[in-house]
C-alpha cells in the first residue's frame, strides 16, 4: 500500500512549456485533489474530483486541467507554464466527503514546481 | 480566500513545554481538522472536531472548538523536537461542498532540545 504518489518530485520549466504532474492512490479512493501551496498562503485548493470522470474547479483553477479517467490516478497538466505557477504542489485523496463522518485526506509528498 | 488564520505564525519553545495554537474561521463550518507538515514533506492530519464537538483529545494533542467566537485552538503538551513542523488549520465550510476543505496559513512550530 504506497498511498499517495506523486511524481515527478522536482521540476524546472520554461514560461510556456507544459508539463503534466501525475498522481496515483492505491487506496480505492473516490476523492482526488490538487492544492498548491505558496509562501505565506497556506495550500489552496486548485481542482478536485469526486469519482472517475468527474472534476470541478476549486479556488484557483485558472492554468490548470485535469482529468479522472481511473479511479487511481489524478494528473494536473499545466499547458502554459507561467512563472506565477512556480509553486509546491499537492495531490490528495479521501475515501469520501470531509463530513462528520471524518474520514481522514491522505497527502502525497508533493511536487515541486519552477518555472523560469 | 483563506478560511482560517493561525495564529501565531510562529512559535519557539523549549523541549517538555507546552505549545498552544489557534486557529480563526469566519464562516459557519461542518467540522475543523488540524494536520502536521514537516519541512519538504506533505501533511498528515492529526484530528477532526464536529461542529457540535467543544473538546477532542488523542494522545497529547487537545482540540477545542468555540462556533460562537469561530476560533479552534490546538494544544500540544510536553511537546517534543520531533513536533516541530507546520501546522494547519483546515475547515469544511456548512451547507457548503463537502468536497472543499479550506485551508488557514499555517504556525510555525520549533521545539528546541
């Protein structure tokens, strides 16, 4: 049981290259989503998926695509790479929605992204 | 926008002290949870208050939850190095998205030996 996975760990780019961060869960989990987390402001939510072939945006969606086309994987593609978007990304699952029921969101190591 | 705020956003104790954080959100919630983050690493949740919960315990963390004045606070007792990390603050918003869970800026934990 690996988890969360997120790869690559590491990346440089260049303003208008595009790149894909992927995300895998082995945990059977309806729940993905992607944060961001910048210096300062905490993590913000960019897209989430609620099941295989449904996505919705979250607060800061602009930039950024997705698709869930498996239950297991999650990627994030970034078609225009701005230097706005250097930042640490955050793939998340949950068995679930964060009701009372409280089931808990399992984080990946996260990315780190650099564009020049 | 951001939902909580932590406060302080920095905090330095000795080894054995306790550490209090706080967290303030300004809309009515389903349930608050606090995660841990080690520097380079993603976060883990620690725990999950219920709006209608005032008080959660696990291990040597204590939660408390007070609606009325939209604040959360986090105490970690006889607090150790391996605590220090960032911690989060993170609310699901009531009659909201049960999907979106919005996170606060974080404290800054260093536990001297």
């Amino acid at each position: 049981n690996a988890g969360v996975t997120q790869t690559p760990k590491f990346q440089v780019l260049k303003t208008g290259q595009s790149m894909t961060l992927q995300c895998a869960q082995d945990m059977n989990h309806e729940y993905m989503s992607w944060y961001r987390q910048d210096p300062g402001m905490g993590l913000r939510l960019i897209h989430y998926s609620v099941g295989a072939g449904i996505t919705d945006q979250g607060e800061v969606p602009n930039g950024y695509n997705v698709s869930r086309s498996t239950t297991e994987d999650f990627p994030l593609r970034l078609l225009s790479a701005a230097p706005s978007q250097t930042s640490v990304y955050f793939c998340a699952s949950s068995y679930s929605p964060f009701d009372s029921s409280g089931n808990t969101i399992y984080f990946g190591e996260g990315s780190w992204l650099t564009v020049v | 926008s951001q939902q909580g705020e932590e406060d302080p956003q920095a905090l330095s104790i000795q080894e054995g002290e306790n550490a209090t954080m706080n967290c303030s959100y300004k809309t009515s919630i389903n349930n608050l949870q606090w995660y841990r983050q080690n520097s380079g690493r993603g976060l883990v949740h620690l725990i999950l208050i219920r709006s209608n919960e005032r008080e959660k315990h696990s291990g040597r963390l204590r939660v408390t939850l007070d609606t009325s004045k939209k604040s959360s606070s986090l105490l970690i007792t006889a607090s150790r190095a391996a605590d220090t990390a960032s911690y989060f603050c993170a609310t699901v918003e009531s009659g909201g998205s049960n999907y979106k869970l919005t996170f606060g800026k974080g404290t800054l934990l260093t536990v001297n030996p």
